[in-house]
C-alpha cells in the first residue's frame, strides 16, 4: 500500500489565516466594530462626559489634546460632532476650542478612513453598481482633494458616511486629511463659537454663528436636492447605428 502523504506543517493555521484575512471575514470584523461602537454610544452617551465630566485638573494644552484624542475616538464611534463642537467651545473658549475640535476631528476622521480602508475596501467596491455609486466613486478616486473639501464645506452629507465612501473609493490619505482639516473649519467654528457664547445668547457672536450654522444648512440642503435631481434625469441615449443604404440609390 502506498503510504499516506504527509500534510505539511502548519497548513491549518495558514488555512485559518487565509479565511481570517478574506475580504469577507474583514468586512464583517468592521461590521462588528461600527455596531459595538455605535451600542457604546447609545448606552454610555460618551458626549455627556466630554461637556459636564471632564477632569478638572486638567488645564491649557494637555487639557486640549487630551479633549482632541477623546474627540477623535468619538467620532469615529459616531458620536455627533456638532454636540461636541458645542462641548469644544463650552470648555475651552473659542480659540482652545477650534484647535481642538479641528483636530479631533482630522483624528476621527483618519480613524474611519483606516478601519474602511484596511477592512471594507477589497470585499465592497466589486459591490459598487448603479449610476450613483459608480459616479461618486470615480468623482473620489479622481479629483479626491477639491470632492471632499465640497463635501465638508457642505454638511449635508454625514460625516461617517463621507470617511468611509472615500475609503472606499482610491482616494489618497493625505488628500483626504488636509481637505478634511480645511473644510471643517467654517463650520466647526461656528459651533464652537455659539457653544462658548451660550451663555449670552443675545450676543452678536452667538447670533452670528447660530445664523452661520443654519445658513450652511439650507444650502447644503439645496446643493443635495439639485444633484439630486441632476442625477434622476436620464442621460441622452447616442445612437451610432449607421443609416441603412437605399437599394438603387442613385451613386
């Protein structure tokens, strides 16, 4: 009888490996992670502890990075900005405020471009079908800086749903954080300012920021609603077929 061959050595734990490092197997690992964060956030409301319970030692610089990496986390664990841009301006003033909210929120958004990029790209863009995906990806992939500096200046669109579509898509890193960082300001700002000027809610900074933010609002509603639309038109049919010759046309 011939004898059996041997497995080689190790074969399971390079199978396990393969299975574990499939496309799939990392999608549903990021699947897993977004559903526990956002579980965390409805229970323990981790916003909640940035405004009323932050340590009260903690001062000047340290106490601003310390808020910047907190902000960071908790938006990459869908924690909304706006609530902590308010928080941003209440602890810190509006100077302290922006710097650490602005950079919070690169910080976030490296975080959820990371995670989508590493565990959801290979196994969802074969997925991308349809009109719409195919032109968003492409508008991403080819001119990243100037699409995602619009969709911040704009916030119409989520702020997770914006990290993870260009993750997705080709877009380069460092594209994606300086036009994140630039984009961002406005609007963070405006939030920041109104959160440390809540106190005097008939100041003209406050009204001044709180008009800001409803204004950007309306428009980024409008911007969506026309691309909307544009997109929903049907787009003109060319028909190259060449005409049929008549039989005993005359030459």
């Amino acid at each position: 009888m011939l004898a059996p061959v041997p497995r080689p050595p190790g074969s399971l734990a390079v199978r396990c490996s393969r299975a574990l490092l499939a496309p799939r197997s990392r999608l549903s690992l990021l699947a897993l992670l977004l559903l526990t964060a956002a579980t965390l956030v409805v229970l323990y409301e981790p916003q909640r502890l940035l405004a009323s319970g932050w340590p009260p030692r903690t001062s000047g610089a340290g106490a601003v990075l310390l808020f910047a990496l907190a902000y960071g986390v908790c938006t990459a664990a869908f924690v909304p900005r706006p609530v902590l841009n308010l928080a941003a301006g209440a602890l810190f003033g509006s100077a302290a405020g922006l710097t650490g909210a602005v950079a919070g929120t690169v910080l976030g958004a490296g975080i959820s471009f990371t995670l989508g990029r590493y565990l959801g790209q290979d196994a969802l863009r074969p997925l991308l079908r349809g009109r719409l995906l195919t032109a968003a990806d492409g508008q991403l992939s080819r001119h990243g800086f100037r699409s995602m500096l619009a969709i911040r200046l704009f916030p119409g669109v989520p702020f997770a749903a914006a990290n993870y579509c260009a993750a997705i898509s080709r877009m380069k890193y460092v594209p994606f954080l300086l036009a994140t960082g630039i984009g961002t300001v406005p609007n963070t700002a405006a939030y920041v300012v109104a959160g440390a000027q809540a106190g005097s809610p008939d100041s003209p900074a406050f009204l001044f920021s709180a008009g800001f933010i409803v204004l950007s609002g309306l428009g980024a509603a409008v911007v969506a609603w026309r691309k909307r639309h544009g997109l929903r038109a049907p787009a003109p049919v060319r028909d190259d077929t060449p005409e049929p010759e008549l039989v005993g046309s005359v030459r």
